[in-house]
C-alpha cells in the first residue's frame, strides 16, 4: 500500500460509513475504499439477513418497515462499536433518528450522490429492493432525493459518482477523505 493510503487508513479513528439513495454504489465503492486501505468491508444489509435470517424483501413483507428499521439500528450499534472498518448502510437508514445518531457520532461518514437517471438505472438490475416494488421507480426515488437529500447532507464527506468509472470515483474519496482528515495529497 503507498504511503497516501497508509496515511489515510493511519489517521481513521472510526468506522467510514457510507450513505446514499438506492443504487448511490455504496457497496461497490464502499468495497473498493475497505480494499485501498486494508480494511475489512462489511454490508449492513447483509448483516440483517443473516440475524434475521431472511431477506430484506422477506423482513419488509412479512414484518413492515419499522422491524427492519429497528433490525438496522440494532446492527448499525454493534458494527459501530467495533473495529475499523468500512460499512455501506441501507439508502434510508439516516432516517431513523437513532441509526443517524450513532452514525453522526460514531463513524467518518461519506454521501454518495447520483443523478436520478443513474439511480434508476442501477437499481433496475435487481428486484431485491422493497421500496421499489410498488409504483415507478423513478417518482419513488425522485420523491426519496427530496426527502432524504437533508438528512444525508450532515455527513462528512459528500462525493458525486456521476457516470465516472468506480476507480475514478474512489481517487475522489481517497482524496476527499485526505482533505477532511487533513492529509496532503498526492502530488
Ligand atoms: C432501503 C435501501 C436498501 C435496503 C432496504 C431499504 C431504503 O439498501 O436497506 O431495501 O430505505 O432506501 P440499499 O440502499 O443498499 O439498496
């Protein structure tokens, strides 16, 4: 790893945490930065399948939106509490005020911004979103930007992925997080 990386992974006191609408990329990305700095990566949509033992689509169906929220925040608590590591979250877990404390005050956390038309295309390719299984795609999403867009604005670091390939759009976390915890860039 070069010394830039090392620098960044060095200077991390906590968890990064990534956060962003459906189909932001914070797993791929979020998988690309644990990658560069050593880290492990870990899921959160993952990790409440397997304590649930279902799928998200299953826990939503068959336990509402609120059971999952409160899944999300118990496995948010013991993530956080953790080691160092990199964790993509759920587009809506900001929206619990709970999940959102423990993020604010426990991790770096970094938005991953798209435009509309990205996100309905990415999450086209699956069926596994719940949100998305009832109406258009693109008025759900579009109406969720509006009412999520304040509350993951308090994150630390904001990144626009835009169509750029995902290693141009980790150069730009690399350096973005440098900036924030005051690390020079690389020439
Ligand atoms: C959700 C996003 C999903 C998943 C669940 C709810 C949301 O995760 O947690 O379907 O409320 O935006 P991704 O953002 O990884 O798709």
């Amino acid at each position: 790893m070069d010394m830039f990386r090392a620098n960044i992974r060095d200077a991390l006191e906590k968890p990064v945490v990534m956060v962003g609408l459906m189909g932001a990329g914070k797993t791929k990305i979020g998988s690309l930065l644990a990658k560069a700095l050593g880290l492990p990566f870990i899921d959160a949509d993952d990790e409440i399948e397997k304590a649930a033992k279902l799928t998200i689509a299953q826990i939503f169906e068959e336990h509402g939106e609120p059971a999952f929220r409160d899944l999300e925040r118990a496995v948010m608590a013991r993530l956080l509490s953790g080691k160092k590591c990199v964790i993509a979250t759920g587009g809506g877990a900001v929206m619990n005020e709970q999940t959102a404390s423990l993020i604010w005050e426990q991790s770096l956390s970094v938005w991953l911004k798209a435009g509309l038309d990205i996100l309905v295309e990415r999450t086209g390719r699956s069926n596994k979103r719940p949100l998305l299984h009832n109406g258009d795609p693109h008025e759900i999403l579009g109406a969720l930007m509006d009412k999520r867009y304040p509350f993951y604005a308090q994150s630390d670091v904001m990144i626009e992925t835009d169509h750029a390939k995902p290693g141009v759009t980790l150069k730009r976390l690399l350096n973005a997080l440098a900036a924030h915890l005051d690390i020079k860039e690389q020439p």
